[in-house]
C-alpha cells in the first residue's frame, strides 16, 4: 500500500469516533476557532453579519468517499419543413468523463455562532417641499420632491444574546503529501462539481451565499524535526485561503 492511501485509510479510521471529527473542525490548539469561522464564512459571505465567535459545531451526518458526478452540457437542433417549418433547439446533460469526483468525507453540520449586525436600518424619511421642475402655471409641469433619509446604526453586539445556528456542509479531501498544484486543482474540480450538483440560494438575511459547501484539505503535519514546520503549515494555508479553501494537518500513521 502507497503512503498516499495509508494515510487516506487511516484517516477514514480515526473520524470514525465523533470526537476526532469534532477535534478537527474546532481543533484545542485553536481557543479562538478561527478554522471553525474560516469554513463559515468561506459559505456565509457576512455582508451584514460580523461573526464574533463559533460556540459549537454540531455533526448531523457523516459519510466517506461521496461520490459527486461531474456533468457537461451536449447542444443539439432539430428541423423540420415539411408540412410545415418547426425548429427546435435543447440542451442535454451527460456524464463528463471521468463520471465522478469523490469526497473522501462529507459533513452535514450545523453551526452555532454569534454575530453582530453590521447594517443599518433605515429609521425615517423626511420629505421636502415640492418644486416645479420647469416652467410656472402651465399646463404639463413636473414637480420634484426631495426626499431626507435618516438611517440608525445598528444594535450593539450582546454576548450574551443566544448564538444562530447555520447549517453547513463541509467537504474534506485527504492528500497523502504537499503536492499543492495537484491539491489545488482537485480542489476546485470537487468544489465546481459540488456546486453544480447542489445549487444554493443566492442570500441570506446576512449577505450571500458563496458555494454549496465548505472545504477542508487535510495534509500530512510537517515532521517535528524540520526547522520550518510551522512555516511551511502557514504558508500552506495562506496559499489556501484566498481561494476559500482551508487547510489542516494531521500526523500520519
């Protein structure tokens, strides 16, 4: 067996036990959860919403090697003349080749998190006088109106108000190395296949929704002896992010 697939499989294993699952997405060297709030927002883009802390996350479902099929669009036109002209035209959808992109572990969570509302609600309208936009008496003249809008900012954060649960997807793929270009095109593979296979709402009540799930990029941890490892983690990461992928490493077997 490759060290590719031995780490694949013992990763499979060890999210067997719930705990290891829950370690991963909100792991104890991270008190501020900020994987947990990168996956979030990474889905839950927060144009009104400024999230301050993940409480919790739930797992509701688990499930390894989900396949996802990949799909491309087949045009095609048909005529007729006789008796009469008729045409018509239609767009089939078939399996790409290859058929399917596989998550090597889908979650369905739901996360609770507080927020604070960062927009502002328009609180009154002050209307001004009206104002003839051409000429005085004749028939056919156009009044204006300005109009006055008062906007109040928005409520104060409250810790300790109860957090919001969002429901979250998060698809995990396990790469047995840092081969990056390779894991970056896997990624964004699954993630078009996923979003296509799944369509998502447009918005929220906070802002909008970036993709149909969140994405996770299990590695191999750096080995302890090498000077750079933490380094080399971080940049991984920050290579990731952009691309609203997150990254997490793991010790191999």
């Amino acid at each position: 067996m490759s060290v590719t697939n031995r780490f694949v499989d013992d990763l499979m294993l060890r999210y067997l036990l719930p705990e290891n699952v829950t370690e991963l997405l909100l792991p104890a060297d991270d008190p501020g959860r900020k994987r947990a709030r990168a996956l979030l927002t990474s889905v839950y883009e927060p144009k009104l919403l400024d999230v301050r802390s993940v409480e919790s996350v739930k797992i509701i479902h688990k499930e390894f090697q989900t396949p996802v099929p990949e799909w491309t669009s087949v045009h095609a036109s048909w005529d007729k003349t006789v008796p009469a002209t008729e045409q018509a035209r239609v767009t089939v959808r078939v399996p790409a080749t290859p058929p399917f992109q596989w998550i090597d572990m889908s979650l369905e969570t739901l996360v609770a998190a507080k927020a604070a509302d960062t927009g502002r609600v328009l609180a009154s309208v002050e209307a001004g006088q009206w104002e003839a936009a051409g000429g005085h008496g004749a028939e056919g003249d156009r009044f204006d109106r300005d109009y006055s809008l008062r906007y109040a900012e928005p409520p104060l954060f409250d810790p300790s108000a109860p957090p919001r649960g969002f429901p979250l997807r998060v698809s995990v793929l396990f790469f047995g190395g840092l081969d990056l270009a390779d894991a970056l095109r896997r990624l964004n593979r699954a993630r078009q296949a996923v979003n296509a296979a799944s369509p998502r709402p447009e918005a929220y009540d906070g802002g909008s929704i970036l993709a149909s799930s969140a994405w996770l990029a299990v590695f191999p941890a750096v080995t302890a002896d090498q000077d750079t490892s933490s380094t080399t983690e971080q940049l991984v990461g920050d290579l990731l992010a952009p691309q609203g992928f997150v990254a997490a490493f793991e010790m191999p077997p």
